[in-house]
C-alpha cells in the first residue's frame, strides 16, 4: 500500500495505529486481530468483493511494533483494548464483533472482556491460554519450534530480539521464492501441510509477513512477551457471547489450550475441528466469519 492511502489513527500518548478496511461499508462490522507474527493486511483482503458478499465489513490493524504501528514496549494483551476502542470511535462504530485467530486470540478475548457494551461477540481461534494457568501445563503437545520460541522469550527482550532477527532475516531472504518458510522446522499436521499449498494462503502470506516485519520485529518480540507475562485481566471476566475454537492436530498452540479456554469461559461455545491444525485457507476464514456473525 502506497503511503498517500495509508489510514492511520492517533492516539492520546503519540503513537499511530495502521488500520485497513475491506468489504460492505454497511456490512456486519468485526475487527480481526491478526496472529504472531502478522499484520493488517490479512488475506480477507485478497477478494474484498467476496468479504462485500458476505455483508461484512472487515476493519484489521497492526499491533503496535508491527508494520506502520509505532511500537508500545513493554505491553500487556490488556492494553490492545484501547488501541481497538480508538480505532472503533474512528470508524464511528458504536457496536462490533471482534475475531482473533493465534496470536490475536487473547487481545480478542482482552477486548471482549473490557469493552461488553460495545462488542457483540468473540470469535477466539487457535489461541493459546494465559502461561500462568495454575492447572494446564503450557507446553505439553507444542511443536519444538515454539517451545524455542517462547524460551527465548523466558530469556528476556535482548535473547528474544536476537534470535527472532535472525528468523526473520532467513524467512524474508526465502519469502519470494517460498512464502511458507517460517513453518520449515515445524512438524505441522498434515491438514496444516495441505493449507499451505493454497496459492490465496500462500500469496497472503507473503504480503501479511513483509508488512509485518517492515520496521523489524518489534511487534514480534512484543506479542512474545506479553503472552507469557500477566494478561492483565481474567478470562473468567467475559459476559459477551465467545466461541472457542480449535484444532485437534494442532502443535503451535496445542489443543489443551483451547480446551483450557473454554472450561474457564463463562458459557463458550466450543468448535473443535477433528483432525485440523492451526492454519485455515481464507476460504475457510471467510466462511466461518461469517457464520459467526450469523449466530
């Protein structure tokens, strides 16, 4: 996106927020927080005239660190709900769904819990649980990639940011060539591996990824730490209606987590896809978005 069409919302404390639209203008508003890494520019953004058929009204933004976002270190997952709630009072929207898929599972559930006048419902997909869930052993069933990952995270901000520069420097380096090796060490399920050969999935992340790594990865390392501190809320806080869903072969967020999330929701309905991974095409995104605003 050129910078002359790049929308942007200022905040009381100086930062900038980067935010996109695609759809229905008068369509079904949700906001969709994107994963770890990632960016605005998900792949609902591909088709818009299909999201437009679907009568919804899709708004996304960098978190901050990532893409056109000024960086927030040192932020909790809490601290994402202001960030929505200016963007919402941008837009002049009064009520909205919010959707998080993996990373942005938890700033979902975070906006659900500490905005319920104004959020109708939450869709939390694949995401991971708070890591200091007393009764879950957080990394039972996760692929060794991320338990890596998140060692480094354990290591603090300097390891973190050291080892995450060099993972993305080798994924940009093969991004053009092969837009899916961020997952070359990971032992993916086999519905994760046949996701991946989806050309919308594929060229998506190609364009998601070097948005989100733009000015480095900031926002990375942000969201890494911010999900093995302290939320700063509680789960059991959410009033508005919340579907959990996941995938039993998941290993990037394995599905006791999921499982985890909805035992300490109140009232959640529970999806879990037998057989299925992590990853879904936008097809299958676009498909259950909207299903979710119909229930």
């Amino acid at each position: 996106m050129d910078e002359e069409t790049l929308t942007t919302v200022r905040l009381p404390d100086g930062r900038v927020l980067a935010y996109e639209e695609v759809g229905d203008p008068a369509g079904v508003p949700v906001l969709v927080l994107h994963g770890t890494p990632g960016s605005r520019l998900s792949s609902l953004h591909q088709n818009p005239s299909r999201v437009a058929d679907a009568g919804l009204r899709v708004v996304t933004y960098d978190r901050p660190g990532y893409g056109r976002s000024t960086r927030h270190r040192g932020r909790r997952v809490v601290d994402c709900v202001a960030d929505v709630a200016a963007i919402a009072d941008e837009l002049s929207l009064e009520h909205f769904a919010v959707s998080g898929g993996s990373g942005g599972g938890p700033h979902a559930l975070a906006v659900g819990a500490r905005l319920p006048q104004r959020v109708t419902r939450v869709l939390c997909a694949v995401s991971g649980a708070p890591f200091n869930a007393a009764d879950l052993n957080w990394f039972e069933g996760m692929d060794r990639t991320n338990v890596r990952e998140f060692g480094w995270a354990l290591e603090g901000e300097e390891i973190l940011s050291r080892e995450l520069q060099h993972e993305a420097r080798e994924t940009l380096a093969q991004l053009e060539e092969d837009p899916t090796a961020l997952f070359h060490d990971t032992d993916l399920a086999p519905a994760d591996r046949a996701a991946l050969e989806d050309e919308d999935l594929r060229h998506g992340f190609r364009r998601s990824l070097r948005e989100a790594l733009r000015a480095g990865v900031w926002g990375w390392v942000d969201d890494d730490l911010a999900f093995i501190n302290p939320w700063g809320f509680d789960v059991s806080e959410l009033q508005v209606p919340v579907e959990v869903r996941y995938g039993s072969a998941d290993v990037l967020v394995p599905p006791t987590h999921g499982a985890w999330l909805a035992a300490h929701i109140r009232n959640a309905v529970v999806t879990v896809d037998h057989e299925a991974g992590h990853l879904a095409t936008p097809d299958e995104h676009l498909a259950r978005l909207k299903a979710f605003v119909a229930a």
